[in-house]
C-alpha cells in the first residue's frame, strides 16, 4: 500500500496540545489553537460549586468534575467536564475521539465542535464529536472517525492512518496497488486497460455503477468506468488533484453532450490537470 499522505491537525486544549500526529511529505505547518485551563489563567476557583458536574457540563476546575473526568477546554473557549479514556484514536461509548493530552500521561473523549464532515476545518476543535479535521497542503475537511466499534456507512471503509488513527474512507476513489488492495469488486486502475495510466493506483468500478456514481466514458478510450459521486472535494482524493464537479467538466471529454447527460444534476470526482 502507498504511503497515505494524509495528516492529522496538530491542537491546543486545555494549554495542553493534543497531539495528534506528525505532518507527512511537504504537507505544511498545521495551525494550532490555544487553550488555557482556568488554573493556568489565575482564576478564582473560590466560586465552585459544592455539586460536581456531569460530562458535557460546564466547569471551573479540576475538582469541578465528577470522578474519572477533566476540565478540558472546547472549540467555544468554554469548560467542559470531559471523560478519561484510556486508548488513543478509539471511539468512547458516546462515539467521541479519544485524543491524548501531551505532557501528561491522560486522554480524553473529547467533545468536540460543531462542524460536520465534508465541510473545511482549520483544527480538530472545530469538528463535530466522532470526527477528525483531516487532510494537508493546506487543505483540511472534518470526516467520520472510526474503530472497531464503529462501522462506516455504506461504500466506505475503516482505514488506519500513519499516526494511528482511524477515519471512514470512500472505497471507491482509494488508493491502490493492486486489485487485491480494493474493497469488494473493485478494481485497481493499475490492472484496468486504458485506466492504467491515466488514474494509477485507484478502486475502481465498471459500469454500470452504483446510484452514487456515475458511468462515464474515458476521454480518448473506449474505456467506461465509475466516478465517486460527491457533496464536496472532501468526498474525492483532493490531496492528489480530484475535486467534486459539476457536468461543466464534461467540456474535456470527446462526448460533452452524451457526458452531460449522465452527469445530470449529480456531483462527480474527477482528476483535474496538475
């Protein structure tokens, strides 16, 4: 399998950073976000309350939160009880990320923001609990996170990053060597004549295609093949150049026409020149 070139965001909370795995081959710096536990802005913990919050709750300090919890900060720069866990990367029982804290031996099921996947993202603070804000050069989207747990929807696959940690990603559209790499009866663009150079090393599929995708025919081929249908570039191997279009696309095939027919109110990801 090729090296996935895939980071995952590097984040602040709580001032402790949650490290969340190193940058791969000319992926960029990652943003950080800061964030300050009460105690390490000098705040008056006098003002707590005798009851101890429940996870999710908003709180003070460290003795604020029931038994097994911290104090943690969100992506609102708000206090919230968030439970220990013990296994980086897993999912807890309310299908949020385990994150570990750097500089101290603990990690958290963290709540995280209220982006959802597909969608842009500069941090993991921002994404919605259970994803991971995923990507490089620049280039970040919120996804599904996953384990074994937690299965991905239909024509998605549990795959496992460099740092370890697990996100749901398309079958179709991933990453190969060799057919035996590709889900199902997919088949890799490597072994597929008139694919072979055009789209090295991806899962593809011959038509007719699933309601998600859409059959279409290879510019300067007699070869037909499957494309992912998309919401957004999140969707598509945006890291290697394919990003979600619409029938405009349709103007760099031999057929625009007979294209645009089959692409009709649908989103597909296609390979765009380098």
């Amino acid at each position: 399998m090729k090296p996935l070139t895939i980071a995952l965001r590097i984040v602040f909370i709580a001032g402790l950073s949650v490290a969340l795995g190193a940058c791969t081959e000319n992926l960029g710096a990652p943003r950080t976000a800061d964030m300050d536990t009460p105690e390490d802005l000098g705040e008056d913990m006098s003002m707590m309350q005798d009851k101890q919050r429940q996870i999710g709750e908003t709180c003070a300090g460290p003795e604020d939160c029931v038994e097994g919890a911290l104090c943690i900060g969100d992506s609102s720069q708000n206090y919230r009880c968030m439970r220990v866990c013990e296994e980086p990367y897993s999912l807890c029982d309310d299908a949020s990320v385990c994150l570990a804290l750097a500089g101290r031996p603990e990690s958290v099921c963290y709540l995280g923001g209220s982006i959802e996947p597909s969608s842009a993202c500069r941090s993991n603070l921002e994404c919605a609990s259970g994803r991971l804000c995923i990507g490089g050069s620049e280039e970040f989207y919120c996804v599904d996170a996953c384990d074994e747990t937690r299965t991905c929807e239909s024509g998605r696959s549990c795959i496992t990053l460099s740092t370890g940690a697990k996100i749901c990603s398309p079958d179709l559209g991933s990453i190969c060597d060799s057919t035996l790499e590709c889900p199902g009866l997919l088949e890799c663009s490597t072994e597929v004549e008139g694919l072979e150079t055009l789209f090295p090393g991806v899962c593809t599929s011959k038509c007719p295609c699933e309601d998600s995708a859409t059959c279409l025919q290879i510019p300067q081929t007699s070869t037909e093949s499957c494309f992912p249908g998309c919401e957004s570039d999140a969707d598509c191997r945006y890291l290697s150049g394919w990003r979600c279009q619409d029938s405009s696309a349709c103007d760099a095939f031999d057929d625009p026409e007979e294209c645009a027919t089959r692409f009709g109110e649908k989103r597909v990801c296609l390979p765009t020149a380098q």
